[in-house]
C-alpha cells in the first residue's frame, strides 16, 4: 500500500521530557515497547523491564515504556510520571510521553501494529517485541512477565537473528 510504514524505525513518540523519541535511533537494536502505568496492579513490572534493559542491552536490547491512561491508571501529567519512574523504580530506560496504545486515537506506532499483526494492548503492562528489522516479533500481555519464559524465547529469538 502507498505511503504505508513497513517497520517500527518509521515512528516516534512525544518524549517524556519533551522532544522526540524517535524510534529510528534504535534501528538495528530489539526493542521491547510496553505500555505503563503507575496505579496498575502490574506496575511492579517496571522493575522486570528495568532488569531486562539492563541485562540484554549489550547484546542489543532496548526497553521503551509507554505511559498511558487508556486504562484509567496513570497519572495526569508527564512529569508525575518520570518522577514515579526515576524514584520508585530506577527507571533508566527511556519513557514517551503519555499516549493512547488503542482504539481510533492509538499512537501510530500502536495503530501500526494493530494492522501488522491484528493486535492491541488489552491493559497496562502488555508488550511488542520489535526485532532488529523493526518488524514485530511478538505482542504479549500482561501477564506474561518481562523476564517470563515467553518473553525471554522471543526476546532471544530477536537477538540472536
């Protein structure tokens, strides 16, 4: 189709601080693109993906988390966010700004993967696997823990294609 993304190097996101994020500056790399929340029963999952990032970024790896309030459970503004992140959690893995993950106000990156592969966050904490061709890898909910079994196989998969 004309004009269509054909991979995740093709969006960014408002930056949490300001700015872009673009995703095009982690080309090449896997990503692990999940959208957060700071009043979710998940939220203890920062710490999982925060260990992730840490553990595989030598390898190639870079977590992204989205904040959003699709799901009624994040804060108000931006900057409540970082700060809940940074302190609470040692976040240290780069944050968007807060964004829609669904429905017809989806940022494009998530609108993009609907159409790839038929998929959207059902709630907090779900997330997109993007290998180093910027192509979906795998879409997991929440359930699945960040260094789960699942996550790790297509996390691996991703770094060792």
């Amino acid at each position: 189709m004309a004009g269509q993304r054909d991979d995740a190097w093709n969006f960014s996101f408002p930056a949490i601080g300001g700015g872009q994020l673009d995703l095009a500056a982690f080309k090449g790399r896997v990503l692990v693109v999940a959208n957060t929340a700071s009043f979710c029963g998940y939220t203890y999952q920062y710490e999982g993906l925060q260990k992730l990032h840490e553990a595989d970024a030598a390898r190639g790896l870079t977590v992204i988390g989205v904040p959003s309030r699709d799901f009624n459970q994040e804060s108000p503004d931006n900057a409540t966010v970082q700060t809940f992140c940074t302190t609470r959690y040692g976040i240290g893995f780069p944050l968007s700004g807060i964004v829609h993950v669904r429905g017809v106000r989806a940022a494009p990156f998530y609108a993009w993967v609907r159409t790839e592969i038929g998929w959207e966050p059902a709630w907090n904490f779900n997330k997109v696997v993007i290998g180093r061709d910027g192509r979906v890898a795998g879409a997991f909910g929440a359930g699945d823990e960040p260094q789960g079994e699942k996550m790790m196989r297509a996390v691996n998969g991703a770094l060792e294609a």
